[in-house]
C-alpha cells in the first residue's frame, strides 16, 4: 500500500473527532487478517490529553449536576 493510500485517524474528544496534535502515528495490524491496516492512528501527546481530560472533567461537573 503506498503511503497516498494511508489515512490518518483523528481523536475522539469532548464527543468529537478532532485532528490530533501529535506528529507521530502507528500502524496496527488486523490478527484476523494478518494484514496491516489502512488507517494510522495518532500518538496521542499531552496536548491531545490535556483536551480530552478537560473535556471529560467539564462533562463530570455536568453530570454531578443533574438532580
């Protein structure tokens, strides 16, 4: 597969998918298959954390709301 074919998956944060701010990605593999996958997910860096854990603590605070 030649790298024009390899799409980059974003995050999931705050119930959206967003681009991630990480330059580096892996790819897996499908154990099924024995084949790698088309798709290379982030490495996810303290910028892509630090979103997501604000995100979920503002998500939190919501719910300890609710009656």
């Amino acid at each position: 597969m030649s790298a024009a074919n390899i799409e980059s998956a974003p995050v999931l944060i705050a119930g959206q998918w967003q681009p991630s701010s990480a330059d580096k990605t892996f790819q897996a593999a499908n154990p099924a298959a024995g084949e790698m996958l088309p798709t290379h997910f982030p490495v996810s860096n303290w910028d892509d954390c630090d979103r997501a854990l604000t995100a979920a603590c503002q998500a939190a605070e919501q719910l300890r709301q609710l009656p």
